[in-house]
C-alpha cells in the first residue's frame, strides 16, 4: 500500500515534470497514473472490514439454534423469516401446532447481532402456496405478533413475497392495516422491470407507513449489485429512505444443483455497494460461517482475538 503511494506520487511529478513532452507521451502517463489509483482505491476497499447491519435467520426445522460471528461485520439486527411456516408455530401460545424443537429464545436475545429483532410472522415456504392464502396468512400474523418473547421486538415483517408479476398483490393493502407497525415486506423484481418502473408500482398501492426489503437478486444471478444499487436509489426517492432497506443475498447457484454459499470476494463487491443503506445478509445460519464472516472483516477478527 505504502508502495503504491509513493508510486503515485512519482508518476503524478513525472506528469507535471513532462508537460512540454510530446501529447502522446502524456496521454500514456496520465493512463498510467489513472490506473495506478484505480488500483490503490481497490486494495483500500480490500483492507476495509465489510459491512452488514443485519442477519436474517430463515426458521426450520434443522436450524433452531442460529450462531455466528456476525457481529464482527457489524450486524446487530435480527431479521426473523417467520415465526409460523407451513402452519408451525417455532414460539409457544400461537393455539397452532408447535415444531418439535422450539428455539431458544432467550439465548437468542443475548447475542450481540441480534440486539434488536424485526420479527417474521406467519408464512409458507412455497410462493404459491402463500399467495392462494395471503388472508389466512395475515390473520395468523396479527395473533402471533403478540406472542410473548424475550427478545427486543422493534419491528415487524410479513413474509410473503412481492413482484410485479403478482396482478393480486395491491390487495395486501387492506391486509396489511391490521399489523403492528414498524411493519416490512420483501420486494424483488423477477420481471426485471427496473428500479423506477417498480417503485412507480409499489407507490401506487403500498401503505406509506410499510417499508421494503429488496432483494438484490445477485443470489439467482438476476443483477449484479451496480444495478441494484440503481434499484435502491430509485426505491428512496420514491418512497423515501427511511423505509428501504436491502437484503444481499449470501448464495450462488452450485454446480451441483441447489445453492452454495457465496464466496467473500462476492460477498464483498454487493456490500460496498450497498454502502448508505441498511444491509442485511440472507442468510446467517445457512451461508455465512464464522470463517466467511472472518474473511469479510479480518479487522475486526483480529481485534477481537487480540482482545480474548
């Protein structure tokens, strides 16, 4: 890094040294110097701990006792997918059948990223299946959202998901008003109409006091972050920014079939650009081990290690 600096420096003296040399020579230095900077502004952002103000946590059956080094890239929020899925509730005194392993709740209150939790009410796995029943599914999630728990509950989210493809979802409106607020939903765009074609959209029928979690798509491969950023920026000024938040999506379709966790090198190019808004990781339990969470913020690893 020192290197590159004082490199800098040298090509910027030799430009100012050479302003009599002849056009070509210039041009060729300027490049030159260009993509030395290029070069440096990058290993800056390589040494810089990545950033994620969040954690989702997708409930099941298998993962019930989430844990992680989360923290480390600065998440302090819990986002909790749901709290009822596929007519189970994961928290006592819903008067729905209980899973057969119930999280510990109070530990989960405990851990420094989830200081705060938004809390995902009640939900199906399969999209269609919690389109056909997005009544029954409000319903169920205006009972459990007072479900007592020892968590710091700050807000809370309606998971089913949005797309401009679905010609019903203007009819959330009505559903939504009887949810606590803070209230969120999750929005993606597998149509790919754009950033200011879906805010346009969302603005037409979206109550104004519910906010968006956008997915990035970058997990399926359907953008890159430079374009969700541009989706960002449109959903703000639209709707304001206070209200958009963006989920980066910490996976990748393997060769294999199914999906593999992100490498940090991905990981890493969708947080920086999302710097300015509040970011959550999808998802923590599944995606990102203590080792990729390492690797995205050697810091702040390093300065926990050398305070233990």
């Amino acid at each position: 890094m020192l290197y590159a600096m004082q490199s800098r420096r040298s090509f910027r003296t030799l430009i100012r040294s050479s302003a009599k040399a002849p056009a070509a020579l210039r041009i060729m230095l300027l490049g030159l110097s260009c993509a030395l900077a290029a070069l440096t502004a990058s290993c800056a952002d390589m040494a810089r701990d990545s950033r994620a103000q969040g954690i989702v946590w997708q409930v099941d059956n298998a993962t019930t006792s989430p844990v992680g080094d989360w923290n480390l890239l600065g998440a302090h929020q819990l986002l909790i997918q749901w709290v009822v899925v596929d007519d189970t509730s994961f928290v006592p005194n819903t008067g729905l059948p209980m899973a057969a392993n119930l999280p510990d709740w109070a530990r989960i209150g405990r851990e420094p990223w989830a200081k705060d939790v938004v809390l995902g009410l009640a939900g199906y796995a399969d999209e269609n299946r919690a389109r056909a029943n997005v009544e029954k599914l409000a319903e169920e999630s205006a009972r459990v959202a007072h479900a007592p728990l020892p968590l710091h509950v700050i807000g809370y989210y309606f998971p089913v998901e949005v797309d401009p493809s679905w010609a019903d979802a203007p009819k959330l409106a009505a559903l939504l008003r009887p949810l606590p607020r803070p209230l969120w939903i999750s929005v993606y765009d597998r149509s790919n109409v754009g950033g200011k074609a879906l805010a346009e959209w969302l603005a037409s029928w979206l109550p104004s006091d519910v906010g968006v979690f956008f997915q990035d798509g970058c997990g399926v491969y359907a953008r890159g972050p430079a374009v969700t950023r541009d989706y960002l920026d449109a959903l703000s000024s639209k709707l304001g920014g206070d209200r958009v938040r963006v989920i980066a999506e910490a996976f990748r379709p393997s060769e294999h079939g199914g999906f593999r966790a992100a490498t940090a090198d991905e990981l890493r190019t969708q947080l920086a650009a999302y710097r300015g808004y509040f970011a959550y990781l999808f998802d923590g339990p599944h995606y990102v081990s203590n080792e990729l969470a390492r690797q995205l913020a050697p810091r702040a690893a390093r300065r926990r290690g050398a305070d233990q």
